[in-house]
C-alpha cells in the first residue's frame, strides 16, 4: 500500500503533464487534520477539467497508480466519479468535472459541507482555486438537537420495539434483525449515542459515518454497553439484545434531555416496556393476547 507522499507525487506528475487537467483537489478525511486516518483511508480526489467527455472516454490513465481489482463507474449530471481498489489495497475515489466548478467554488461565500469538511488545492493551473473559501473543518459535526426531532426520535424508538418483539415471537428472525439492527440501530439510536457526545463534548465533536468513531469518543462502560446490544441468530439473544438496546437508549436520551431542558415521556416508555415483556412471556400457541 502506497504512502500518502508516494500516491500524490504520483497523482500530480501525471495531472501536470495533462494539459487538459487545470485543478486537483484532495477532500474528506485525509484534507482535515481533526479526522482520524489510517493505511486504508480512502483517497478523495476531484479533478477538473477542460474537456469532460475526451476525459472520460478512457479510463487507461487509472493504470498507472497500480493493478486494478474493481473499478465503479457513475455519473451524476456534470459529474463522472471513479471508484477505484488497488491490488495494494490504495482506495481512490475520483470525482470529474469541468473546471468550471472551481469557479463557482471560488464565488461562494460559504462552502457546501463536503468542502467546509476540509479540503487542499493540490494543483491550481490557472490560479482560481485560491479564491475558494477556507474550510472550517466543523460540517459534521453533531449539532443539538430541536425539541420535535428529539421527541420524534423517542417516540419513533419505543413505536419500533413492538415491531421487534413481536417478530421474535412469530419465530421472524430476518425480519426481527432488519428491524433492531438497522432501522432501530441507524435511525434512532445512533442519533441518540451522537447528541450523548455532543453533550459530553460541548458539540465539538465529529463521531463520523454510522457511527465509525464512537468507540474513539465513548466511555468504556457505555461502550460495553453499546457492545452488549449486538446479537446472534438465537431468538433469546435476540430478546435480550433488545432491552439492553432499550436500556442504553432510555439512560442516553434521558441525560441528552436533561441537558436539553426536553422532557423524556417516561410513562410511554414504562407502557412499551410493559408490552414487550408481554410479548416475550406470551405462549408460542397463544390465540389471544391476554
């Protein structure tokens, strides 16, 4: 796997030479200093040019950084993007346009997040990437909460559980996973977990994509926690997954609405918990729900 010096004195030899290349930009992680990189940290290039479709009409030059194992080809309007993994394990992600981009860039007042996330003008050829606005590197970071959207996610939590239990109990694993590990996990809990950091680091923190940072941010015993929520494919982890779930999530939404001055509706959550218990102790041939 290529060094990051290695892999951009390779990318601007080739871009220098390319008289129809005018801009490179670096984005994402490896152009803010505050994220956390490592060896398989992707590569985010944009690259502009004169020309779009003479560009795009050979992908031969993605050859030279190394052997290709996959190559993803989009396109979105003006926008021609090359996902690109190396033999070597060298992640790079190529976004294509016209220069005519780092124009309007460079007429904003204030940047998209995407490059107020941070990014670096690699090569400017004609000298108008340096009037583009200079990041602020705080795009992502949690901010707090309304009132609604923190009452909308409690009351979306609790609603869901019932989903979950009664899945389990039908014998719905699929199902009952679907439910408690995406919709439940990445919808409302995740949200929960971020404004728990938000408080405890006076919104100063980006904990990144579902969740990729938490672990770097969390306590130990909430990440135990937290940990304690993933299960198996036995029906009874999968129960107990769930009210640990709903444990973790009742503690952290409790202090974020404490902080908040927002009221957590625990009659509601004492009656869904009331209801999955039901659930769980009801027969496997029960006809009524008694």
């Amino acid at each position: 796997m290529k060094q990051e010096q290695q892999m951009l004195n390779e990318l601007l030899g080739w871009a220098r030479q390319n008289d129809n290349i005018r801009t490179v930009l670096m984005t994402s992680s490896r152009a803010n200093p505050r994220a956390f990189t490592d060896l398989f940290t992707d590569y985010d290039f944009e690259i502009f040019v004169n020309e779009l479709d003479s560009f795009v009409q050979d992908d031969g030059w993605l050859d030279q950084f190394g052997s290709l194992i996959k190559k993803v080809v989009l396109q979105d309007g003006d926008w021609r993007t090359r996902l690109v993994l190396y033999e070597d394990g060298t992640k790079m992600d190529f976004q294509i346009t016209t220069n005519d981009f780092v124009k309007h860039l460079a007429s904003m007042s204030e940047l998209p997040d995407a490059y107020d996330n941070g990014y670096k003008v690699l090569l400017d050829k004609d000298g108008i990437a340096k009037g583009i606005p200079l990041p602020s590197y705080t795009a992502y970071i949690t901010k707090k909460p309304s009132a609604e959207r923190f009452a909308d996610i409690i009351n979306s939590f609790w609603g869901d559980t019932a989903y979950v239990a009664n899945s389990l109990w039908r014998d719905e694993l699929y199902f009952a996973k679907y439910m408690l590990d995406n919709i439940i996990r990445f919808h409302y809990l995740q949200p929960v977990i971020e404004w728990h950091l938000g408080v405890k680091h006076d919104w100063s923190v980006n904990p990144n994509k579902f969740g990729r940072w938490f672990k770097r941010y969390l306590d130990g015993d909430t990440w135990d926690e937290l940990e304690g929520t993933y299960a198996g494919a036995s029906l009874e982890e999968n129960w107990e997954a769930l009210f640990r779930m709903a444990d973790l999530f009742s503690r952290l939404a409790q202090e974020v609405g404490k902080s908040l001055g927002y009221e957590y509706p625990m009659e509601y959550e004492q009656k869904m918990r009331e209801y999955l218990l039901k659930v769980r102790n009801l027969p496997l041939d029960a006809e009524s729900f008694k």
